[in-house]
C-alpha cells in the first residue's frame, strides 16, 4: 500500500485506522490571547474516553497523566493532560503542549488541531492550516464544529448535544425520506424542528443562527443513513461502484454545507425583516451572497452609494474572505459573516486595512484575540447598521 504524501492524506489514514480521535478549533484562549487563568488547550468532557479512558471523572479532585506526542517529522515529546474537579471547576486540558512543540502558537488561531490516541499515553497530533484541508477532514467524517469541538469514534459517530427528544424528532422526519432534499427543503425543515420543539417565539439572531446550522447537520446525517442504508446491507462487487458511491456522498456533504449558512442568513433577514437580494448582482457576473436593498438598487448609479450593503457569508474565512473585495465595486466597506472560531490577530489587521468587517455570532467572539474582538460585528449588530441605514 502506497504510503499517503499529503499532511491531510495522513491525518485522514491515522484517524481512519485509529477509529477514535477529538478536534478543535484553536482559540484565542487556547494559546492565552485572552488574559484567562487556564493554562493549555481545552479539552471537551464529551471526549474524556479517549484522554482518560482508565480513569472515572469525579468532581472534588484534579487528575493529571504524562502522555507522549507524536508530530511529523519531529521528535516525541511529552505533554501533561490535567483535570481540573475542585472547587467551581469541571474541565481539562493539555498543557506543556506550545512550549515543547515546533509551534508558534500565536499564528494558529482558527487552525484545525486533531488528537489521535495511538494507546493510552501516546497520540498522534495534526494541526491542519488552511481551509481546504480543513474542509477536506470535516467533510471526510462528517462532522459538525457549530460548538468548536467533535469527539469521534468509528463505531458510535459523533457525539451530540441535541438532546434524546429532538433526536427522536428528527429521526422521525428523516425517515420521510428515500432521497435526499433540496438543500433549502433541508434547511427549511431543520428550522421547523427546532423552533418548534423548542418553542422559538422570539429569534435571537446570534443563538439561534448557530442552533438552525447544528439542527441542519443532525437532520442530514439522519438523512443520509435513512437513504443509505440500502448500499451499506449488500457488499460492492466491484471498485467502481464502491468509488462512484464514496464520491458522491462526499459531494453530496459539501454542497450542503455550503449552501446551509446562506438559506438560514435568508430566513433571518426575513424574519426582521430586513431589504435584501439573495444571490446579489453587481458588476458583470459577479453574483455577492446577500446585497441591501436590492440588486436594483445597485445598478442605479444615481442610488446614494451610502445606502448600499454588502454582506458575505462563508462558513470559514482564514483564507478566503480576499475572495468578497472585488464582488461590488460601488461598496468600498464591506461586511462578510462567517461561523469561522477564531483567526489570528495578524489576519484581522488585514481585513481592516481592506475596510472589511467581520461579523461573527456573538458566542463565538471568545474564540478571538482579545485585542481584537472589539472590530467583530455580532449578527444582531448587523442587523441594527441596516434597519438605521434604510430607517426601518
């Protein structure tokens, strides 16, 4: 067997071949951007089988082990894991990690960091910097990162905070279906469940937009395994078969992901209700997610400029949020929504040297550098700039 080349290829074959791991998004906490107490990366409890599988987690104590870390082309090194139970404390993490590493940590906000246990004290750790390999690693296990954190296992999938009921809503819905729906059925239906199992009177921009995106991710992997679960029964006979399935449930998982975000952004926008064009239409065929008021609008060149919005939205940003400045010329100030947790202060100084504001739901604003938290723009700030500008 061929040995994998890529760092991505790498991460994907150790993790396949451990069956178990935890990832996160670094955050400004993680590496002490925020002036915290806490030493070291937080670790999910959710996750706690695979650091401390020999050990019973009680509150009252602290308990600590010495595990071994394994990075690609450099030596071993040893880290301390750390439990935190006294007092008001219920958490862990791994400290002795940035000073022994060949990391600058401070340039690794946002960076995906993966945690595979090879046995009890040693882990093989890969720390994924751009987005496609991101991308890459989260579409390949499916997961959902809405709160920072996925613990896997090959046998269970991944861990979940919905809670016992809503699953069963959503298993109940998903069993509706022998194909996959259109990505804004899916988005709508994902909405539907939560409001109405949690009874959502009142939209909170910020919350809620993150709670329509993690319900979205539930739903389409109940979907999926309600359509799939005939071509996982019976064995593929050939290679072709087998790759035309994989390749296309793949696709399948990146084009929802990529459209998510946006229907749900739309349904807000509606619901304030706010003017707006999704897709917009600017120079030429350049089609911007979301322009205020209106496409119309925009091609008035007697239209006051001031009154014009631009507003794009990506999932993650760390490398392609160059990619909205030249989407309406006529705006020189431009806003782009991302759920990206966390980036590095360098990069945010960039963005405002091209006049653009990144808006984040506010949960999520913990994941930045202190410094720098006070440019971020939560969802219902946003929404506050344009009722003022179009006195709504």
């Amino acid at each position: 067997m061929q040995e994998p080349k890529t760092k991505i290829d790498q991460a994907i074959v150790a993790a396949t071949q451990s069956g178990r791991f935890f990832c996160k998004f670094i955050s400004a906490n993680d590496v002490g951007l925020t002036r915290a107490h806490q030493e070291g990366i937080y670790l999910a409890l959710s996750a706690w089988d695979i650091f401390f599988p020999e050990e019973e987690r009680k509150k009252g104590t602290n308990i600590e082990k010495f595990i071994q870390v394994h990075i690609d082309s450099y030596y071993p090194f040893e880290s301390r894991l750390v439990y935190y139970g006294k007092g008001t404390r219920n958490e862990y993490r791994i400290t002795r990690f940035w000073t022994n590493s060949p990391y600058n940590k401070e340039e690794h906000v946002g960076d995906l960091i993966i945690f595979i246990p090879l046995d009890h004290e040693n882990f093989k750790i890969f720390l994924l910097d751009t987005e496609e390999e991101i991308d890459h690693f989260i579409e390949h296990f499916s997961l959902s990162l809405v709160n920072n954190v996925a613990t896997y296992t090959s046998t269970k999938g991944q861990t979940t905070v919905l809670s016992k009921s809503i699953e069963e809503m959503i298993e109940d819905n998903a069993k509706g279906f022998d194909h996959f729906p259109d990505t804004i059925t899916m988005a709508n239906l994902s909405r539907e469940i939560f409001n109405s199992y949690y009874k959502v009177t009142h939209i909170d921009p910020d919350k809620h937009l993150l709670k329509w995106v993690e319900t979205e991710y539930s739903v389409f992997r109940a979907i999926e395994r309600n359509v799939y679960s005939p071509f996982l029964t019976k064995p593929f006979l050939t290679l072709e078969p087998l790759l035309e399935f994989a390749n296309s449930a793949l696709n399948r998982r990146k084009s929802r992901a990529g459209k998510s975000l946006e229907h749900h952004i739309d349904y807000l926008f509606k619901k304030v209700p706010l003017p707006f064009d999704h897709p917009g239409k600017t120079e030429g065929n350049k089609k911007p997610d979301f322009l205020l008021p209106s496409n119309s609008a925009y091609s008035d060149v007697l239209y006051d400029t001031n009154k014009l919005i631009f507003l794009g939205a990506k999932t993650t940003c760390k490398d392609r949020w160059r990619q909205v400045l030249n989407e309406a010329n006529r705006i020189p100030h431009k806003h782009l929504l991302t759920l990206q947790q966390g980036i590095t202060a360098n990069q945010l100084d960039e963005m405002q040297d091209e006049n653009l504001t990144l808006v984040v739901p506010a949960p999520y604003h913990k994941h930045y550098p202190e410094t720098h938290r006070d440019r971020l723009w939560t969802v219902q700030q946003f929404i506050d700039y344009a009722k003022e500008v179009y006195m709504i």
